[in-house]
C-alpha cells in the first residue's frame, strides 16, 4: 500500500470497548460493516470492465472475499448475540452512492480510498475492543483488505498515468467521499449520550483517517497540498462538476460485446508463445 500500517494507525491511548457494555454500539458498528461488505460483492459487475486478465482474475478472487466477509460479520454479531440492524445513509451514499461509472472511478474511490477507510476503521477496531474472538476475525479480514487498497491504489495510478485528464474528476469525486466520511462520525458520536472514552477520540481519529486519506491522495497524485489549501469556491467547483460527469456517464450505454475483445487482446495472451502450428490448426477445426 502506498500507507503503511503504522501511518494509517491511531493511538486510542488505551481506550477500548467493553463487549458487554458497549453491546449495542459494536453491534451497530459492525451492522455497517455487513452492509458494507454485501454491497462489496458488486465487485462482480467490474468483470465487465477489468481492463486485463489480471485485474479480471484479482476481482474473481475478491468477490469470494467479500463474501467471506459477510459470514464473517455474521459471526460476530451472532457472538454478540442481536441481529444486525439497519445501516446509516451515509454508509449507503460511501457502499453504494459511490459506485463508479467507469474503471478509474472504481479503482479509486470504491477500493484506493473506500476500502483505505475500511482499513483504518479495522485497525482501530482490532487496537479498541477488549473480546480476542472478534479480534482475531478482524485480523484475518484486514489482510485482504490491504490487497483490496494495494490493488485500487495501484490501478489508479496506472489508469491517471494513461489518462492525466481522469485528475479533476477523480479528486472532486475524493472529496464528496471524505464528506460521507464526516457525516458517519458525527452519526457514531450521536450513539452514546453518555461519557465513552473511544467516542471521545473520534473526533481526532476523524482528523487522523482525513489525514491519512488526503496523504494517500497526494501519493496517488492527484493532490499538491492538504485539501484545506484549495480554495471553498474552487473545491465546490471541483465537486459539482465531478459530480455532473459522473451522471452523465451513467447514461453511457456500456456494451458487453467488447469484453471479449478486451481479454482476447491482453498482454499476457498476446505474449504467449506461438506452438506447434498444426495442433493450433487442429485446435480450431475441433470447434468447426
């Protein structure tokens, strides 16, 4: 990942959640996770749009992931005893509102920068509560999430350096992300009337996982300094029009015909050595 653990962490100077006082909350959390994770399966409808048989092969394998995941989730909530209950909008705006319109929208926003804070909230998650069974199965979670990121990040990058103009519209969409972002803390503050020694360090975790987000936006390239230094007019200006390209995408017809052209074009294909010419003749005739 272009974060280390180390630098996406946050020190919650020792505060943790106490499964059975804090049952409720945690169940909410993590009933956003599961919705998170069910609308991760999407992943799917990108096989129409992987650009080679690598990114297809690496999406096959995270839709199985996210469904694991969900059992997964399950297990916890079955372990702290309560159905899970509905999830907050803006949880549906972050897993589903978000979802790209093309390639490069995917890539970044659903898994460099979707996906970062999913892994933050992991790690601060596996550091704050006080129960090694719902540790351990956030543990084996988060290292598949850091594929997840690695791979979004890594595409972006390759997708901005083959198409430098995807930069404004990717940076505006970035920023009507990290107002979800906003929006969900405030709805976690609201969940606890009384003292709670994790929920008073949201609001420094929120700086910290807005930090982390603006410094990934910079390695990825699509940002000079922190967003605070882009004018008010000029960051609005940047969403608005990020977010009337993406609606007009959606009104471009994708056609799945060109799929095959795709893959059958890929590198790796492309690259495999010719062969003994008459078993690639017979090889054809055998579907005659």
């Amino acid at each position: 990942m272009l974060l280390s653990r180390e630098e996406m962490t946050f020190d919650f100077g020792g505060a943790r959640f106490d499964v059975d006082r804090d049952r409720d909350l945690l169940v909410w959390i993590f009933s956003q996770f599961l919705y998170g994770e069910v609308t991760g399966i999407q992943v799917g409808h990108w096989l129409y749009r992987a650009p080679t048989l690598d990114a297809a092969n690496f999406l096959a394998r995270q839709a199985v992931e996210e469904l694991s995941h969900v059992d997964r989730i399950r297990d916890i909530l079955r372990h702290l005893g309560k159905a899970p209950v509905p999830p907050h909008p803006a949880v549906r705006f972050l897993s589903s509102g978000m979802m790209g319109d093309d390639w490069a929208e995917h890539v970044f926003v659903e898994m460099a920068l979707g996906e970062g804070y999913v892994l933050a909230v992991l790690y601060a998650l596996i550091d704050t509560v006080e129960d090694e069974e719902i540790r351990s199965i956030l543990r084996r979670a988060t290292k598949q999430e850091e594929r997840h990121v690695a791979f979004g990040e890594s595409e972006t990058m390759t997708a901005l350096a083959k198409y430098p103009r995807l930069r404004g519209r990717l940076l505006g969409l970035g920023l009507w992300s990290l107002l979800g972002v906003s929006a969900l803390a405030r709805a976690v503050e609201r969940k606890s009337a009384r003292e709670h020694s994790v929920l008073e360090r949201f609001p420094e975790f929120l700086r910290h996982v807005r930090a982390t987000s603006e410094r990934r936006l910079q390695r990825l390239g699509l940002l000079e300094g922190g967003v605070s230094s882009i004018p008010l007019a000029a960051r609005w200006s940047k969403m608005l029009l990020s977010a009337a390209e993406h609606g007009v995408r959606r009104l471009w017809p994708f056609k799945r015909s060109l799929l095959t052209r795709t893959y059958l074009s890929d590198e790796r294909l492309l690259s495999e050595p010719a062969g003994d010419p008459g078993l690639r003749y017979r090889s054809r005739s055998s579907f005659a």
